[in-house]
C-alpha cells in the first residue's frame, strides 16, 4: 500500500511542477542542463511520442542514465544540454547518484528509451 501513496504524491507533484512550468514558462526551483560541452546522446530507433518513467538510476555516465523502473524493467534515458535536473542537491544529469528515485518525462523512442526534457526526484 505504501509504494501505491508514494506513487500518488509523485504524480500529485509532478502534476503541480509541470503546471506552474505550463502557466510561467519556468520553475519556480533551479534548474541546469549538463556539463556545457557534453555530447549529445546517440538515440536509437524513431520518436514515437512523449513518455513517462519511474524508477532509481541503475547507471549513469553523466549523459545516459539506466533506470530500474517500477512496471517495466530498465529503461534507459538520454540527456542532452536542453535537459531539466530538478533534483535536491544535484544541479546536472552527471550528479545522480545510483540507487536515485527519479521520474523522468520526455521523448519516447521506438527502441523504448526516453530522451528527458524533466528529471524530478529526491522523493
């Protein structure tokens, strides 16, 4: 029951965040894309629509992360400079640390991966 609520409050948050982002056209907390000159990810197969994880960071190479998320196994997520971190404490895609609760919003690809527009967590 537990993992259910905390599910609920996530989506509850993410819903707040992405409205006030929607409504301003920024956030209210700092945000920062990755190191500035940072490759771009290499994105296999087609944009097939926008997409939505959850899940803790399993890896991370500063521009792709892994995650472990809660219904559908490892995803893996790609980074690029137009990247949202909005994490307590971290300011980039290179500062989370494994085992990190994050959820992930962005372009979903035809080989499952997410290229993240928004990283939350801290949950």
């Amino acid at each position: 029951m537990r993992p259910v609520v905390g599910g609920l409050v996530l989506v509850i948050a993410l819903l707040v965040v992405f409205g006030a982002v929607s409504r301003h056209g920024h956030a209210a907390v700092a945000v920062s894309s990755p190191r500035t000159g940072a490759p771009l990810a290499t994105v296999q197969g087609t944009p097939v629509g926008h997409g939505f994880t959850l899940g803790r960071v399993v890896s991370n190479d500063g521009v792709t992360l892994k995650i472990h998320a809660l219904l559908s196994g490892v995803v893996t997520v790609h980074a690029d400079r137009s990247t949202k971190v909005l994490v307590p404490m971290h300011t980039s895609v290179s500062q989370l640390a494994v085992a990190t609760n994050i959820a992930v919003y962005g372009t979903r690809y035809g080989d499952g991966s997410l290229t993240a527009s928004w990283i939350i967590g801290g949950f």
